[in-house]
C-alpha cells in the first residue's frame, strides 16, 4: 500500500486557485487565466472615478452640513448633520432617475453618509472655520 505525499486540503477558507494550479502542476493556456488588459484597465478606470467622485460627494456634503449648521447655531436652533446629509441625498435623488430609498440604502452601506457626517461634525467641533458663516 502506497501513502499519498499529496497534500490533502482543508476548505476552512476558499483555496486559492494559483495555489491548487501550482500543487497539481497544472499549466492552463494563458488566455483562460489572463482578463483582457483593456478591459481590466477600463473597470480600473471606472472603479477610480467612482471612488473619486463618492469622495468629493462626501466633502460636499459634510462641508454644505457645517455651513447649514454654522447658521443654526448662530440662530440658537438645533442641528444634526446625519438628518440634513440624508435629506440632502433624498432631494437630489427625487431629481433623478435614481429611487430616493434605494439613493440613500445605497450611499448610507457604502459609508458616504457616515464619511460627510464625521467631516461636518468634525468641522462643527473646530469652531468657526469661515467667516461670515
């Protein structure tokens, strides 16, 4: 009776693929491995200008929180940045083609909502950061 050297694997965690090619020596054509370079670079492309743009959409909307709540404060009137940021996606979405429930169910997972209310509130707790406002 002859006992196996072959690893045997424990699929506690997902095996890695390169890891179970290179265990069977298995040497598949490049084309079934390798995604096309322009489309790769395209989703790249696109997953950086999404990324930008929920960054900026989080500033704008921290940064419109703290004016608002600069001007409440000023008139003795309570604020709360989350409520004001999640309106403020509501009506942009009511605009749009986008479902304002699923426009906020969508950027709240995403952690923009929470992102622009730590910058308002941050801003806010520094004092006044623009004169005039």
């Amino acid at each position: 009776m002859t006992l196996s050297t072959r690893k045997t694997h424990s699929f506690e965690r997902s095996p890695d693929p390169w890891e179970l090619i290179s265990e069977f020596g298995v040497s598949p054509h490049v084309g079934m491995i390798e995604p096309n370079r322009e489309e790769l670079r395209r989703a790249q492309e696109r997953e950086v200008a999404t990324s930008h743009a929920l960054t900026g959409a989080e500033y704008a909307l921290g940064f419109e929180a703290y004016v608002i709540g600069r001007v409440f404060a000023r008139a003795g009137i309570a604020f709360d940045p989350h409520t004001f940021i999640s309106l403020r996606i509501v009506e942009a979405s009511l605009d749009g083609p986008a479902d304002p429930v699923d426009a906020l169910t969508t950027l709240t997972e995403a952690g923009t909502v929470s992102r622009a209310v730590v910058l308002a509130n941050g801003m806010l707790a520094d004092g006044e950061l623009l004169a005039g406002a």
